[in-house]
C-alpha cells in the first residue's frame, strides 16, 4: 500500500483517504502515522475516514464520514475549524445539500464499482454522479468499491 500512495503522490495526488473496515485501531494507528509521513513528503493532504479520534492523534488534514458515523458538529468540535471534513451522501441531493448547509468541506457520491464493505449500496454510473454534482457548490468526491486495483 505505501509503495502504491508514493507512486500516486509522485504522478501528482495531492489527496490520501485511509479507509480500513478491519485491522485494529493499533494497527490503524501506525499505518495513518506512515501514510502522514509519506504524504508530508509530497506536501499532500491526509484523510482519515470515520475516526476523528485518530486523525487528530496522527494531525491528519481531516476526516471523512459516513451517514452513521459521529455528526459533523463532533467531528468539527474534535478537529478544530482549518480541518477538512467529508460528508459521504451515498447518490442522495438532499443529503449532501445538508452537509453543504452545516458547512461540509466537500460531499461524496458513490458507489461507483462494487464493494465488499456495504451490503445494501446502491452502485451509481458517473453520469448519474455528475447530474448530482451539478448542484453542489462545493467540492465533490466519488467513492464505493475503489481499490488499489482499480485506483
């Protein structure tokens, strides 16, 4: 994975999500400690999805939540207000214009492939994702089944 984020961040990302459904929080820990240092290297921004928690210990640039993760007041409340938080809106306009109104620093759409973390998503074309993103102001992401395979 870390050869993979180098490789990305030296073609120009300039933007890491880690997402891990499975490992440990200890192992999540010193995973998003390397992917800090990796992605300082390259002067890009690191997200940590879910946790707050965690992307304050590792001093991520902010945090990507789920519809059933910690609210976005929370999450603001434990990162401060310079840091970038995330609002997933599965493909539903009215949750992403909420999340634009309490101040989302950018809204995602998805899913776009399959995926073996959610049962019950309904997967998006990019057509249908770019009818949504034109009525968003602020910025948008996709996401759902994106893998180093298909990255």
């Amino acid at each position: 994975m870390f050869r993979k984020v180098t490789d990305l961040l030296s073609q120009g990302i300039r933007l890491i999500q880690y997402r891990d459904k499975f490992r440990d929080s200890e192992e999540r820990l010193k995973i998003s400690l390397k992917l800090r240092k990796i992605c300082n290297c390259f002067e890009s921004y690191l997200i940590i999805n879910d946790d707050p928690i965690l992307a304050k210990k590792v001093l991520a640039d902010g945090v990507h939540l789920g519809q059933e993760d910690i609210s976005y007041e929370e999450a603001r409340k434990t990162l401060g207000s310079e840091a970038i938080i995330g609002i997933s809106c599965q493909n539903h306009l009215e949750l992403a214009l909420e999340a634009q109104s309490k101040g989302a620093d950018y809204v995602a759409f998805g899913s776009v492939f399959n995926t073996n973390t959610k049962s019950n998503v309904t997967k998006s074309s990019i057509n249908e994702i770019n009818l949504l993103i034109r009525k968003i102001k602020i910025p948008t992401a996709i996401i759902g089944g994106i893998n180093l395979r298909n990255a």
